[in-house]
C-alpha cells in the first residue's frame, strides 16, 4: 500500500515530523496500524506475533510480560517492513523513495 500524498499531508500536519507519535498518528490514519491489548510474552508470543503480521499492519502491543518489572510503555513493531512505510517515515512517496 502506498499512502501517497494523503499519507505525507497527515504526517507533515503534525507538530513535529521527526516524532514516533507523528509516524504512528500517520500509520492509523492510513489504515496500517493495529493495537495488540492482550498481554503477551517477551519470550516468543511478541516475535511470533510479529512474525505472523509480516507484511501486515505495524503492531503496538500494550501489556507485554517477560520483564520483572514490566513495561512502562507500548512495544510497537513491523514499523518499517515496507517501502511505503519508510517512505511514510521519510516524508517521502513510494515512487521517490525508489528512485533514490
């Protein structure tokens, strides 16, 4: 999926376009993020889960076990497995991102 224009537009009318809050904000918007907010382990299920989504949806997982004090934040992946996502990222087309 390329997000294109729309996608650059949402992610540059953010406060800052260098922020994670920005890129995952222009991810949801453009349909390509999806919350995880069962617990899952450290160990495998995370990887597995990862694994599984592969060139699906960037996933940020909101109880993660494994840790003896736990996280105080989200784990998020599959933030940059494709093209138009690191395109996204860069403020940038799929199109320039390749001819680059």
């Amino acid at each position: 999926m390329d997000v294109g224009a729309k996608g650059i537009a949402k992610l540059e009318a953010t406060s800052s376009r260098q922020s994670m809050r920005a890129f995952l904000s222009a991810l949801a918007n453009a349909g390509d993020f999806a919350t995880i907010p069962d617990m899952v382990s450290l160990d495998y299920e995370l990887a597995a889960c990862l694994a599984e989504a592969d060139s699906g949806p960037a996933l940020q997982f909101q109880s993660v076990k494994g840790h003896a004090d736990g996280f105080a934040m989200p784990v998020v992946g599959n933030l940059l497995n494709s093209l138009s996502r690191i395109a996204l990222g860069m403020g940038s087309t799929t199109r320039e991102t390749q001819a680059a």
